[in-house]
C-alpha cells in the first residue's frame, strides 16, 4: 500500500484484526455454549431416569446407566471435534493476521459453512441431533437446551456473516494481495 493512501505498506487493517479476533474467540465461545448445552441435557436426563419407585426402580438405574453411557461417549467426541476445529480456527487465524491468502482462503470457506449450518440450525432448533434420538414419550428436553442452540447458531450466524465479510473487503484484499506473507 503506498502512503497516500494513509497507510503504509504492511500496516494491518482493522478489518483484518477483528477478524483475526472473530476467529480465535468464537470457535472457543462455542465449544462453551456446547459444554453448557450438554449438562442441560444430561442434567434432564438424570431427572427423568433416576427415579422409578417400586419395583421397577433396578430398571430406571440400567437404563439411566445406559443412557448416560452413550451421552458421555457423545459429548466426548462432540467435545474433541470442537477442540480440534477450535485449534484450526485458531492457527489458521493467526497465519491470516500475519498476511496469508491462502489461510484467509480457508477460513472463508469454514465460515461459509458454519453459516450454512448455523442458518439450519435457528430453523431446525437441533443441531446436535438430540430431537432425533428415540426417547420415551413422557421425555422432554428442556427449554434451556433450546435457547442455547439458538443462542449458538445465531452467535455463528452473525459472527461468521461479520467475519467473511470483514476478511473480502477492499482493504483487506490489499493486505493480501501485498501484505506481509504474500509473494505479491
């Protein structure tokens, strides 16, 4: 960039900066919200299942055991994919901040996607798939889950639609195109 533009050559935009902050803080925000989401969850199911009366009351512990078994197998995975993706959000952000296309490149298409599927996420009201799971009739998942998935899909809505649209805009593509970390 030349200075009469009023920017010297190199200097990062502030466009690039806040992106650079959308990227690292929001993967973890949500990995949080997810955490959160899960002990809602697990919370309701320990009060579904950890009571029968009676004699049936050995049954309600196999099948809470059983449950809460699959649920933390879930969560854990959940939790390990988020961690990962969190960790590639975050070193691709980095190599972005100091000027790299082809990480701003890849972080346009995660965010494309988290888009798409934050858009599906506010009209299904699921995106972890526990509505899918074949639970008893008198089991509900509480409102709380439903709020924070929203929560969610809205904050990766709108931050994500920030983000690319802070990463493409024109002096940001300067910085790209001859900014520190490019062959231009």
């Amino acid at each position: 960039m030349s200075s009469a533009q009023g920017v010297s050559f190199g200097a990062r935009p502030v466009a690039v900066e806040i992106g650079f902050w959308i990227a690292v803080v929001v993967p973890l925000l949500v990995t949080v919200v997810d955490v959160v989401g899960f002990t809602v969850v697990k919370a309701a199911v320990d009060g579904r299942y950890r009571w029968a009366g009676g004699s049936s009351q050995e049954a309600m512990y196999e099948l809470h055991d059983a449950v809460n078994g699959v649920m933390f197998y879930a969560f854990v995975l959940s939790a390990v994919i988020h961690l990962v993706l969190s960790g590639l959000w975050m070193v691709f952000g980095f190599a972005m901040r100091d000027g790299r296309n082809w990480a701003r490149i890849a972080l346009v298409v995660l965010a494309s996607l988290w888009v798409l599927v934050s858009a599906v996420g506010l009209i299904r009201g699921d995106t972890e798939g526990f509505t899918d799971v074949a639970a008893p009739s008198s089991f509900e998942l509480p409102a709380s889950y439903f709020v924070l998935d929203h929560v969610e899909s809205a904050l990766g809505l709108l931050a994500m639609g920030s983000f690319i649209a802070l990463v493409l805009l024109k002096q940001s593509n300067r910085y790209f195109s001859g900014g520190p970390g490019t062959s231009a």
